[in-house]
C-alpha cells in the first residue's frame, strides 16, 4: 500500500511526472522538484523521501565512483527492505560508498549537512535525502486525542492513505458517507479537500462536527442521510472515503450489515463523477458490477479482524 499511496501523490501533485520504477519498499519518479514538499505535505506512509542518485547490482559496485553530491559534510545511513539482502554486508556496502564519496566531500557522521541513503532491496539503491516526513503530528489526532471519540475508528495515517489511493486533487471534494467521528474528514480537511460528512447517525455528525472545531475546519457540507440518499443530497463528488461500520457492536438500525454494504456499492456508483474512485475499508473482500478494482491492500489488525482497503474507480 505504501508504494500505491506514493504513486497516486505523484499523480495527484503533478501534472507532468514520470513513473520510471516500482519496486519493494521504494518508488522512483521524476517531476518538478517545486513539487517535492506538495507531495511530502499528504504522504502518509513513506519514511522519506529524496534525490535518486542511482541503482546497482549487488555484484557490481563500481558504479559508486560516478555518484557526486552537492558540496557539504555527509553521513551514509543504510537500510535492508524487509530484511532483503540478508547475505550481503551492509557495512562493506556503506564503506565503499562512503570512500567514493569522501574523496569530494568530508564525512561526518554527527549532525551532517546532508545524508545520502543506502536502500538494499531488489538492487542497491542510493539517494540524497531530502525530506523525511514527519508521522509524528498524525498521532495528535489519533481517536483517543479528539473530544469526541469512538475506540473503532481508523489511524489517522491509515485514513490519509485511503484519502491519497483515490488521487483526488488538492480542492476536491471528499465525502464520507459513514463519518462515525470524522477521522477521514479531518485528514481530507488538513489536506486542502472539501470535506463532506454524512451518517444515518444524528449523533455521529454532532460528534463530527465537534472533532473539526477542535482542530479549527470546517466541512464543506454535512447532514444526517441513508447511505442511499447521499447522491440526492450531495450530487457528484471527487472522491468517496469511508470506513463502513462492522463488528457486532455495529449499530445498523435493524439492517443486514451486508446489504448496507451492496447499497453503498451502487451508492458510490451513482455519486462518483466519471473517473474518480472511492477507497472503502471493510473487514473482507467486496466486489462491484459497475466499478473497477483498481487495488486492494489487506491490514492484518489482530486474529480476528483485517482491514481490506480497496481503490474502485467510475469509468470516464
């Protein structure tokens, strides 16, 4: 999910971009640079990000004496994705990068002016950090810290990606028609969307509308409504991003759990403007007739629940 977050920013960001690799742990692609901190602002799961410097076999290392940084002390950090490479020493990987390098630039590995990176994963990828994303302010507005709270209810960094695999652009609109508390519209909010919020529980929007003054937004609309009606309420928006009630403690007014989730299937469909998506969370796979699944993620939770996040887009 981490590198179809970061693709689905690029695109959002910038217009004109070049997705040049994809591959474990990392996403190489070129755009303006300008559009680095617009990227970093929304991202919410990548560690860092940073000026690719190149990519090599494992074997063959000879490519490091090419590599050139800008003028400045440097440190070389090293990480294996997911513990690839086990056979290969980090170490004598960073000692013949750093040796390159050292011929140009002084090493000092407290407080440099700038740290290039080692990623050991598919190949040895190398790059100059330039942004390192600050995760640290999603944990302020994690359920426990809003006033108004429910113990179920998605991470905030968890729902700023569901918000980012739509690609819904800066300005959008995004609603949630199961807001619960507004996790989901408080990150579209902080993201620069039009945020919409809908229920079929009067509490939840009271609750909702209390989180946002908290954190000082504003919802673009909001109103107590069927998960069927929200097309008549709402008309067409840029993104749908929910996180449907489940478990046994679901309040549903009577209803099969299941057949308000076919309901909001068609729902998605008829609001949903021609090309954008919706990013549901349900704790199993579901499918549409008219939407394409353009991805599903699966969040192991603990033994009895995962989260499925899936990406279904309208056709143009």
């Amino acid at each position: 999910m981490c590198t179809a977050e970061a693709v689905k920013c690029i695109e959002a960001e910038a217009d004109d971009h070049q997705i040049e690799k994809i591959g474990p742990g990392y996403v190489i692609a070129s755009f303006d640079e300008d559009l680095l901190q617009p990227i970093a602002d929304r991202i919410s799961l990548t560690h860092r990000m940073g000026r690719h410097l190149g990519s090599f076999d494992v074997d063959d290392l000879s490519g490091f004496e090419d590599i050139e940084i800008p003028e400045g002390s440097f440190a070389v950090r090293c990480k294996r994705f997911e513990g690839m490479m086990k056979d290969i020493d980090s170490q004598d990987v960073i000692r013949k990068l750093g040796t390159s390098l050292s011929r140009k630039n002084d090493v000092k590995l407290k407080d440099p002016e700038q740290e290039v990176f080692i990623l050991m994963s598919d190949r040895i990828h190398v790059y100059l950090s330039e942004k390192v994303i600050d995760r640290n302010i999603l944990e302020t507005r994690k359920v426990g810290e809003r006033p108004y709270f429910s113990p179920i209810s998605l991470h905030p960094r968890f729902a700023r990606a569901a918000i980012n695999l739509t690609g819904v652009k800066k300005g959008g609109t995004v609603l949630d028609p199961f807001c619960g508390t507004g996790g989901i519209v408080i990150e579209a909010a902080f993201m620069g969307m039009k945020a919409i919020a809908s229920d079929f529980d009067p509490e939840m929007i009271a609750g909702t509308q209390e989180n946002m003054d908290f954190y000082d937004l504003e919802l673009h609309d909001f109103d107590v409504s069927d998960i069927s009606d929200i097309h008549d309420r709402f008309g067409e928006v840029d993104a749908i991003v929910c996180d449907p009630p489940y478990g046994r403690s679901t309040c549903t007014g009577g209803e099969d759990i299941e057949s308000i989730y076919a309901r909001a299937m068609t729902a998605f469909d008829d609001t949903l403007k021609p090309g954008s998506a919706v990013s549901v969370v349900l704790p199993h796979p579901i499918s549409s007739d008219t939407l394409q699944l353009e991805s599903m993620f699966i969040q192991r939770v603990h033994g009895s629940l995962s989260r499925h996040y899936h990406t279904f887009r309208k056709q143009l």
